[in-house]
C-alpha cells in the first residue's frame, strides 16, 4: 500500500527571482500539525517551486476563536491598548465588494458552461463554497483538504481517503462519509465509490495512478444537492442568493478551517474592466479584476495589486495553409522575430514571462531546455529568400480581449522590424480567413502529463493535427513522454508559445489580508483570509 503526500521538488531552475508573482507562491516547509506531516511518504511531481517571502499561515479556527477571546479582554486593558494593538491584527465584520466582468450563473460543478470567461471566473469564486478531497499547492504539490489522508495500491486500482472529522456543512449538519460517496459519483466517472467508516474507498474503472491529481479539479467537489435548487457546501461561505448579475455570500461560521473575517462577500458581475477600475478608486468596490497596463496606476494611488502564478498562456496558432512544409521558413522567422522579454517588461509592466515552451517550469521542471538564448533576429538574406506573398500575415485576436490585441500589435511591430508583415484583425462579426491566431489558454496547476493534455485540448484538435502526429499521453504518463511530445508540438512553429501572465486583482484602500494572498497562487480568490480596516491607515503628514 503507498502513502501519499506529494510535494513539488525545488529546482536550482526554478522561475527568476525578479517575476513579481513568484512572492505569492506558498511556503514549501510542512504546515504544523498538517496529517502530511505525519505521514513521511510521496506522491512526487517534477515541477519546481519558488520559496515565498510570505510564510505566515491563515489561521486555524482554534486561533481565531483565540483571537475572538483576546478582543474581550483589550477592552479591559483599554482603550489606549485597543487603539494601538488593533491597528495590527485582523478586524471581523463587513462586507467585502468584489466585481467581475464575467456572469456567473451557477456555482454548481456538474453544471458545464460553453462561456470561457463564466467558466473561468466560476472556478475562481467556486472553492469559497464547495471543496475537494485533495488540493493543489505548487510549491507542495498535493495537500489535504476534506480528506486528511489517502493511500492505494501500487497500480492504482483501489484508494482510500480519510476524511477529516467534524466537517460542518453550511445548513449546520455534519458531513458525512456517504454524502461525499454520493457526489463523487454525481461528477461523471466511471468509478465505484463506497464508504468503510470515515473512509472514502475509489475503485476506477480503469488503473489510475494519479487519481488524487483528478480529485484536486473543481468538478470533484463535493456537493450536498438538498434539493436541485439547494446545493449544501463546506466552504468558508454559503451561497446566500445567486441571481442576474449578483452573488451574495454569507461567512461560514461553523467553517472547519477558521471562520472568514468578513461578514459577507457580494460579487457584481457584468462589469466591464474600465468601470472596475473606476469604482475601485472612487471606493465604491475592494476587489476588481486588472490588467497588467493598470498595476502601475494602481500602485501609484497606494492600492494593493494581487496575482496568480502566470496561469495565461499566450500562444500563436497557424492555420491550416500556412501550417504546411512549404511554410515553414515564414513561420521560423516569426518565431525568431518575436521579442518576448520587451512583451513582458514593457508593454506587460514586469509582470509576466516569457514563454518557448507550453508549460512553465514550476509544472513541468524542463521548461528551460526549450530556451534558446541569444537567438539573433531573423537576417535581411533570410527574410528575402520567403517570397513577398508569403512574409504577409493576417493575425486574428479575439475583439473581447483587449491584453490580447494589445498583445498582438507588439508582434506586428516586431514582425514589421524583422521585415515581415503582419495585420491584426479583430473581427465582429464574419471576416476573411486569416493566416494564423493568437490564443489565451488557461494553463491549470497540476501534473505535467494533465496539465499538457488540457493545453492542446484547449488549442483544439485541429491545430494539434496540423502540429504533430504523435498520440495523445496516458493517463499515467512518465515526465520523459510529456517532453517528447510537447517538442513534438513545437517542432514545426506551427504553435508559437509567446508569454505566460498571471491573474491580476486591485485591492481597495480599505482591504487587508492575514496571510499576505489575496488570491491563491493557482487562481483562487483566497477571500476567506482578507479583512476589512474600519478606519483608513494612518499613512502619516502628507506633503
């Protein structure tokens, strides 16, 4: 029987120091206390980590029931000792405002989406609400949530996972074994699930040695579905009421992990980027979506900015006539032409990476073989033995994605400075054809074999058989199959990896956090540990 705890092992290769996200990765030393810490064992994954400057923990619901009890008696002390130690410590109550420009419709896991933006907003605000067994930290791979443990058999036939006791579910009721049972099998598997006492038991159809790795997706949470309009979670919030344009969550106050310091959380969604914007300056929102071009502005008015590890692939794609052997040199030189490092420091602010490969090194750990550096820009001789109808490029870029046309005019004058021409079309409705595509692909903090798989799946079958003919992965895939066959995708330039970004968010004036992230450095929104000041920071005589 194998134990599993996974951690992602450190890599002297690991992302550079100077990217702004990588001070939002967790701390890889064990949590104190954490059931993985009891058990010496590894579920072990080739991704590299990036130690975080921020190593303080939410704290558990002991400490804060601890720090409950610690308010009562500064008021004895008095009110001189409130004044200067409240000042520093977390406050409970509000509510916080947060506005997305997406429309979420449902939270509900099962429930699919053909709308990008909703589904990827939904799968950023749906871990409030509802959990999964396991979780994923990049800097220690696999961690326990609702189960506290698990182990199976050699050739992953048979998994048992322990839940963690006393969960409390939002309607007060405790969880209970046979209700996890049951919404594993709602989420479309072809798994036998039972229960041995608090024990969850998985057999697959199939041998899946990675199945802990499937059970961290959203799509695996657990749901007690009470009726098909009450959906029961063991999140730090409950879903208080969904509807048009708005989401209203309440603080779970019988949450397993500690109560959330706020009251309540409301989403308005439907709100375009600019007006976020706005709103929160004016004070009128505390958290809000943004882009790269506004973390300048926003720091420049003393507001907070938080992100994700860069989740945002941005990827060129060609399309089938010009994906062909004797288009081969037009596409070479594009890729040569390409100024990645300018991309991601100016017109991205320092906040993203360059990308040659599909995969960033702390999923994969070999994104570094793929660089190539001091790589000269494409020679005059080169550039003139393509002929003149072929150094002419129509690029499409999506109309509702203003970093991505942004994006996709800083490769036009790359191309224009390389003696290529590029036109970017940003249609509305029907146009011409083009010659090839600029893609976001949201990459997901996972296995190296997974999470390539969800890349291509994501870049559409069509570009992938016009890229390679190599077979898909297994499903247990070993690291050294993942690399062949992602060269294989590259090998042709027919798919050009261009930049990862990460998810940003701007803070109000009035928001804190305990543990130093806002958002989870997989995408979550980590809300359960922000705290609203009742009084705005003393920023001391202004000039």
């Amino acid at each position: 029987m194998m134990h599993f705890t996974s951690t992602f092992r450190a890599s002297a290769s690991a992302a550079s120091s100077r990217s702004p996200y990588t001070s939002l990765v967790v701390s890889p030393e064990p949590v104190e206390g954490s059931n993985h810490e009891q058990d010496g064992s590894s579920f072990d994954s080739p991704a590299l980590s990036k130690r975080s400057s921020f190593s303080r923990l939410r704290p558990s619901g002991e400490q804060k029931r601890q720090t409950r009890h610690t308010d009562a008696c500064f008021v004895v002390a008095g009110a001189v000792a409130i004044a200067v130690v409240g000042a520093a410590r977390p406050q409970y109550g509000g509510t916080l405002r947060v506005e997305t420009q997406a429309i979420v419709r449902t939270l509900d896991p099962v429930t699919a989406t053909n709308d990008a933006a909703a589904s990827a907003s939904r799968n950023r605000l749906r871990p409030l609400v509802f959990e999964t067994l396991v979780a994923v930290d990049p800097a220690r791979g696999l961690q326990p949530l609702l189960a506290r443990s698990w182990e199976g058999d050699a050739r992953g036939t048979r998994w048992r996972f322990h839940l963690r006791s006393g969960v409390v579910l939002h309607d007060g009721s405790v969880l209970e074994p046979w209700q996890v049972a049951t919404a594993l099998r709602t989420s479309g598997n072809a798994w036998t699930v039972a229960t041995d006492g608090d024990v969850i038991v998985i057999e697959p159809s199939n041998p899946q040695p990675a199945l802990p790795w499937e059970l961290a997706d959203d799509r695996h949470a657990v749901v007690v579905r009470r009726s098909p309009a009450e959906l029961v979670g063991t999140g730090p919030f409950r879903i208080e009421r969904l509807e048009a344009g708005r989401l209203s969550l309440r603080a779970h106050d019988g949450y397993w992990s500690g109560r959330p310091f706020v009251d309540a959380v409301r989403v308005e969604m439907g709100r375009g980027l600019a007006a976020q914007l706005t709103d929160l300056e004016l004070g009128r929102a505390d958290f809000v979506e943004a882009q790269p071009a506004d973390a300048r502005r926003l720091a420049q008015r003393g507001l907070q900015v938080a992100g994700s590890l860069p989740l945002d692939l941005f990827v060129l794609v060609f399309e089938a006539r010009r994906a062909t052997p004797s288009g081969a040199a037009i596409r070479h030189l594009l890729t040569t032409a390409l100024d990645r490092r300018a991309m991601c420091e100016v017109l991205l602010q320092g906040r993203a990476e360059p990308a040659e490969a599909l995969l960033p090194a702390w999923i994969s750990g070999y994104a570094s073989v793929f660089v190539t550096p001091g790589v000269q820009r494409p020679s005059q001789s080169a550039v003139t033995a393509v002929p003149a109808e072929q150094r002419a490029l129509t690029l499409r870029v999506d109309a509702s994605d203003p970093l991505a046309r942004s994006i996709a005019e800083r490769i036009a004058v790359d191309a224009r400075e390389a003696g290529l021409t590029v036109t970017v079309q940003v249609p509305a409705g029907l146009a011409p054809l083009p010659d090839l595509r600029l893609l976001r692909v949201k990459l997901e903090a996972t296995s190296p074999n997974r999470a390539l798989t969800r890349a291509m799946a994501a870049l559409g079958s069509r570009a992938m058989a016009l890229a390679t003919t190599e077979p898909p992965l297994a499903a247990d895939a070993p690291l050294d199959a993942v690399l062949r066959l992602e060269r294989a995708v590259l090998e042709a330039s027919v798919v050009i990896p261009v930049l990862r970004a990460p998810e940003l968010y701007g803070l109000g004036e009035r928001v804190e956090t305990w543990d130093g992230r806002a958002v989870s450095p997989t995408g979550a929104l980590n809300l359960a540990s922000l705290w609203i000041r009742t009084a705005p920071p003393d920023t001391g005589p202004r000039r």
